[in-house]
C-alpha cells in the first residue's frame, strides 16, 4: 500500500485534507467516497524531499524533539515484535503533522516495496541525517533495530537538553547586552546633548571629559543611523565571504586562537565528535566509517580536516588513540580513556563516558563565561554611567567656583 494525499469536500461542504492509503489512487478515491466525502484531488505522497515546501512533502528537517519523538515510538513499537512497516504505520497514525505523517507513511511504502529501513529514511536527508541513517543500518544488519532505535533517541534527547542548556545560560547575557548598548546609545544621543547645551551657552571653558563626550554625543546623534547600517553591512558581508571555504577555514582556525572563545568553541566541537562516535560504535558501526560520519558533525572546519586526517591514519592501520592525539585538538583525558578502551576492548563504553565527560566540560565552561560575563557588563554599564556623570558635574564644580 501507499500513501495518497487528498483534498476532499466532507458532507457539510467543508474542504478537508490528509492522508490515506490504499494500493491505488482509484481505491483511495473510493475509500473517501465510503466515508461520504467528495475527492476533489487524489495523488500519490511525494517520496523525495520537496525544497519548495508545497503540499505535504517534507522540504525541512524535524527538529530535535520530533525526530526523537518519532524515534522513540519506532524503538517501543519494533521492541514490541511489531514489524517495521507497522510500526512505521502506527507511529504516523499517532503523528499530529500532516508533514509527519506523510513521510512516514512514504517510507513506509518503500520499505513494503523492498527497500530497507535505512535505505527509506535516506529519501529524506534533511529529517534524517547520516548519522541517524548510518546507525539504523548498522542496528537492521545486526538484527537489534529496537535497541539501536533506543539509544539513538536517547542520544537525541541528549542532544537536545544541551542545546537547551547552552541556549539558556547564553540567554541573559545576550539581552543584558542588547540591554546595556541601548541604555547607552539612548544617554549619549538624546540625554546628554540636553544636558550639556545648558554648560556650552554659559561660554565657559568645558572640562575635557565633557568635551569628549559632547563629541562623542553628536557623533551618535548624526552619524548613529549610519554606523547601525555600517555595522548590519559587514555582519552580511561576513556572512558571504564564509561562504567561501578558504575564507572559512581560515575564520575557524583564527577562532580557535582566541582566548576563552577558542577554548569553548574546541571543547563543543570534541564533545559532539566525541557523543556522535560513541552512538556510532556501540550501535556496531565500523570504527573507519563511524570517525568519517562523527567528522561530518564537527561544525569548526580546522577541527574537521584534522579528525578526517585521524580517519585515514586509522585506515591505514594506526590506533585511534594516536590518530586523535595527532591532531592537537582532543584534551588529554579524552585521549586516555580511549586509549584505555582500545586495550581493554570495550571502546563504545570509554567512547560512551568520556563524552558525558566532554559534555559536563562544556557545561562549566559555559558557566565560568556566562558567570564572568555579568559582573563585566555590570563594570562596563557602571563605568559608562560614571563617564557620563562626572562630564556632567565637571561643568556645574566649576561654575560654582567661578561663583564662589
């Protein structure tokens, strides 16, 4: 059977849409015409993914929490002795999307033609990434589907909860930020020119500081819209200029050059290296294949040539340990604890550990960032405000004395 999308008029002339299957459009037409219903259009679920985003096909990936969602279920459903294709069937019957629902109904399909799961799933690269796809083909050749399609939601969720992590430690900074640029934009282009005009038409010799921030002032009050656009201008055409891989690599290497900023940006890219080649071995991946897709996920692009590098060593038959170890990249204990997996023979397990190992690093180091951060901005914003403040009462001390 396959998956037909259809509009049809129910029978109080209300247009309704969704999916059904049946073995052809005639039948599907005919199940909609049972249920009392007027097709107005019937056409087989599109297979591939539609980039255009029309009708039902799947032109997005799913998110985090769907993808492990979907996952979840399969793993209940195939655990359960329930055949792929019904579980498949179940789980897009439970799905609340329409675009859900679709894609599995049409991987469904194609696994009933013949095709294995994985082989379905790879209809839809965007939904389903290499590593997931890699993963369930290991799980179906080994015969434990159910319990690779566990782990891989547990590894999804995992994903997702640091994500959520790293999203909400940065959260407050940002708006403090956001917050404390526009608290001084705001003094400098509408406050201060108000204030000072009263000092400057007394004719009185100005102090320096107030000089300075008068000038300054006046350059946020003309010219502020201006550096606003300058300013989005170079973010665009930055963003175009990393689109060039040379370019990119060479903004990637200089990032991990910069102090606290390089330090964090290494220590994510070998936790999620370190967490995608641990789902991939424990699920009975080749290590040689599984260190080429964990490369695919390493998002610093200096980092990525150097693992893929690691990949070819251990292809020619070096350790994994020494492969890594030559890149320069993986922290010392990472690297002892593979090195104590390859000897003992458990290295999914060490893989497994030191990337919850990796993970809670990343998590402190985000939080010493995060907890350096705000009494930085609290000194900056105070700083500002006494600037602006002793510019003002400069005047106002030397007109007193002047007085006096």
């Amino acid at each position: 059977m396959a998956a037909f999308e259809y509009i049809a008029l129910d029978p109080r002339g209300r247009e309704q849409k969704g999916l059904i299957e049946a073995d052809s459009a005639r039948q599907a037409r005919q199940l909609l015409r049972e249920k009392q219903w007027s097709p107005l259009e019937v056409k087989q679920a599109k297979a591939k993914e539609d980039i255009s985003g029309g009708g039902f096909a799947f032109g997005r990936g799913l998110s985090a929490r769907d993808l492990a969602l979907v996952t979840r279920q399969l793993a209940t459903l195939v655990q359960a002795a329930l055949p792929i294709e019904e579980a498949l069937r179940a789980a897009a019957a439970q799905s609340s999307s329409q675009k859900i629902k679709s894609m599995l109904l049409a991987v469904r399909a194609r696994v009933m033609e013949g095709h294995s799961l994985a082989g379905s799933l790879r209809e839809y690269p965007s939904a389903f990434p290499e590593l997931y796809r890699a993963t369930v083909a290991a799980g179906e050749h080994a015969g434990h589907l159910g319990l690779v399609l566990d782990q891989l939601a547990d590894y999804t969720d995992q994903r997702q909860q640091s994500r959520q992590k790293i999203q909400l430690a940065l959260l407050y900074p940002v708006i403090l930020l956001v917050a404390s640029l526009a608290i001084v934009v705001l003094l400098l282009g509408y406050v201060v020119p108000d204030v000072v005009k009263v000092f400057v038409n007394t004719g009185q010799a100005l102090p320096a500081l107030t000089t300075g921030l008068i000038a300054v002032s006046e350059v946020v009050q003309h010219w502020g819209w201006l550096m606003l656009i300058g300013i989005v201008a170079a973010a665009l055409a930055m963003r175009q200029a990393l689109r060039d891989e040379k370019i990119k690599r060479r903004w990637h290497a200089l990032i991990l050059r910069i102090p606290l900023v390089g330090r964090l940006a290494r220590a994510t890219n070998t936790a999620r290296f370190a967490s995608t080649l641990a789902i991939l071995t424990r699920s009975g991946v080749p290590l040689v294949d599984a260190l080429g897709i964990a490369a695919a996920v390493i998002a610093n692009l200096r980092i990525r040539d150097k693992v893929i590098e690691a990949a070819q060593r251990v292809r020619e038959g070096g350790s994994l340990t020494r492969a890594l170890d030559a890149t320069g990249e993986f922290p010392p204990m990472m690297l002892h604890m593979i090195a104590s997996g390859e000897k003992s023979g458990e290295l999914d397990q060490m893989l497994a550990r030191t990337a919850r190992n990796q993970e809670n690093d990343l998590a402190a180091q985000i939080s010493l960032m995060v907890g350096l951060f705000e009494p930085f901005m609290l000194v900056f914003m105070g700083a500002v405000v006494l600037v602006i403040v002793l510019a003002i009462l400069l005047p106002i001390l030397s007109l007193n004395q002047l007085v006096g």
